[in-house]
C-alpha cells in the first residue's frame, strides 16, 4: 500500500525486486513443468516489462479459454489470440535470454561451488516459438474448441536439466541437486 492505496503487483517489484531461493525450489528436477514455469516467472517478475507482460498474457489465455468454450467461429478470437501472441513472444523471449545465461555461467558456477565438473545443460522447451505460435493455434482451433482450452504458448513451456546429455534427475543424487 502507498498513500492508502493498494499497490499493484507491477509497481511492487519494480520498487522492490527480490528473489527468493526456498528449499523447495531444489525439486525443480523432480517436479512437473508448472513448478518449472512458476520459478521462471519468480526469477523474472523483477523485470518490469516481464510481469506486465505474465499478466497480460494470464488474462488474455483465461478470456480465450473461456471463449472458446462458449464461440463458434475463428473470429470471435481473433482480438485475444492477438493479445496472447504479443504478450507471449515478450515472455518467450525473457525467458530464453535467462535460460541462455544461465546456461553460459551454470558449469562454472557449479565447479566453484562443489570442486566438480559436470556438464549440466538447461534448455527452455516450448510447444513451439513465437513465430509460429500463430499457425499452430489456427490449425489447432478444433481442437482447442473440443478440448477448451489453448495449446500452445508460453503456459506450455518447461526446463529441462541434463547432465553429459541424460536427464539430470536421473544422474544427479539429492547434495548434487541443492
């Protein structure tokens, strides 16, 4: 609150960014891909331009979900398809520029702080890139309409963690992992 008003989420981490590091987030590996997105969008929502961004698109994928329950044609989404695919593509590409460079310093920041050399890799998976994003969503629109909901898009993407190519779940024990 500022001056008896509720401050919006936008304006709190732009005057305050913070990262918090929780025990659980060592599960990263273990867990499914919400809890990977969700700890991108924790790493990320200090970026200004990134959380307005998370919630533009958080709202236009709920309006888009709702209406295509509810709609008949193609056009009826149009407007939220739009919204989704612009706000999608500032997240894609946030979050591929963390990846990158996190993945730039990951194996040396490892051997600092362990004495052991691994080659760990993390890789951003996504049903798709921007570029794309709009030609999957209309040859998927049938689907989308059975099923109600969207399927492609930034609320899909996950990390994946390897060591020397396998899944670092499997290889890494539970010290190596925190």
């Amino acid at each position: 609150e500022e001056n008896n008003i509720p401050a919006s989420l936008v304006t709190f981490y732009s005057r305050y960014p913070v990262l918090v590091f929780l025990p659980d987030d060592t599960f990263l590996l273990a867990r499914g891909p919400e809890a990977r997105r969700n700890f991108l969008n924790g790493v990320l929502v200090s970026s200004p331009v990134y959380l307005a961004s998370l919630v533009r698109y958080r709202r236009s994928l709920q309006q888009r979900n709702q209406l295509l329950k509810k709609m008949r044609s193609k056009a009826e989404l149009e407007p939220w398809t739009n919204l989704l695919l612009q706000s999608g593509a500032v997240l894609w590409q946030q979050r591929q520029g963390f990846v990158d460079f996190i993945t730039s310093h990951l194996n040396s920041l490892y051997e600092q702080l362990t004495g052991e050399a691994l080659k760990i890799t993390m890789e951003l998976t996504s049903a798709g890139i921007p570029t794309a994003w709009r030609e999957q969503l209309e040859q998927a629109f049938g689907s989308e309409q059975r099923m109600g909901y969207t399927l492609y898009g930034p609320h899909r993407d996950d990390l994946i963690f390897r060591v020397a190519g396998r899944p670092a779940a499997a290889v890494l024990s539970r010290g190596q992992v925190r």
